[in-house]
C-alpha cells in the first residue's frame, strides 16, 4: 500500500500534540511621549516587564529564563596549562623569531599567515586567562 504525501500531513496533523504553553500577548496603543515615559519608568527593565509588575504585582506568574552555560574552570585551567607547555607553541614562536630575522626564507603570505597563526594563539591565551579571571602579561 502506498502513502502519498497527503495522506502522510493528514496522519501527522491527526495525531494529538502535547500542550504547549505559549503566552498569549496582549496589545495596547500608546503615543510617542507616552511610550517615552514608560521607557524612563520602567528604567534597566524591559517594558514588557514594567508593565506586567504594573498591572499585575504579586499575581504574576514567574518568568522563565534561559539557562547560563555552566563553565567548568578546571578544564579551562587545563587548557591553558597544555597551551603553556606545548612544543608547538614554543616552536610557532621561534619560527615566527626566525621569519621577522629573515633568517629563514620565507614568502610574505606565509610570514603573514604564520603571525597570523601566533596572534591566534596568543588571543586564546588571552581569552583563557579572562575566563579563569587571571592576570598575566599581555
């Protein structure tokens, strides 16, 4: 027996749905100087946010929020720590030392992308240094 494509939306559209929750909104008109004295009420909350503490206060239902990425700082701690003792790093740099000396020839896109490559490196460092809120020599 053959299903055509059809028959195959009817059966999906058939088929119940777990209840989702969605809020529904509610629209109001404001002027210009209206929305602007709101905005100044509301201050760092959204006006969406003012206005439901506004009309509702205690009665309002708790938001949901999107949940933080978790950072695990001893795996950060690792990382950096492997990128310290790393051959390839010291190497990346001395060859780059070599390069900038013209001790090695080399063409300009290859020098460029090698600096490239060391300020990569050194931007990671960087970035694992703030995530671990450390302070180094830049």
């Amino acid at each position: 027996m053959s299903w055509s494509s059809a028959n195959i939306f009817k059966d999906a559209a058939a088929k119940p749905r777990p209840n989702r929750r969605r809020a529904s909104s509610i629209s109001i008109r404001v002027s210009n100087a209206e929305r602007e004295v709101l905005k100044r009420k509301a201050g760092k909350r959204s006006l969406g946010a003012y206005v439901r503490e506004i009309a509702l206060g205690e009665d309002q239902e708790p938001r949901r929020t999107a949940a933080k990425p978790s950072i695990d700082y001893a795996l950060l701690a690792q990382l950096l720590g492997k990128l310290g003792k790393s051959d390839q790093v010291s190497c990346l740099f001395l060859l780059l030392t070599a390069a900038e000396g013209e001790r090695i020839a080399m063409t300009e896109n290859d020098r460029e992308a090698l600096h490239d490559a060391c300020a990569g490196v050194h931007d990671m460092r960087a970035a694992l240094m703030g995530a671990l809120a450390l302070r180094g020599e830049a």
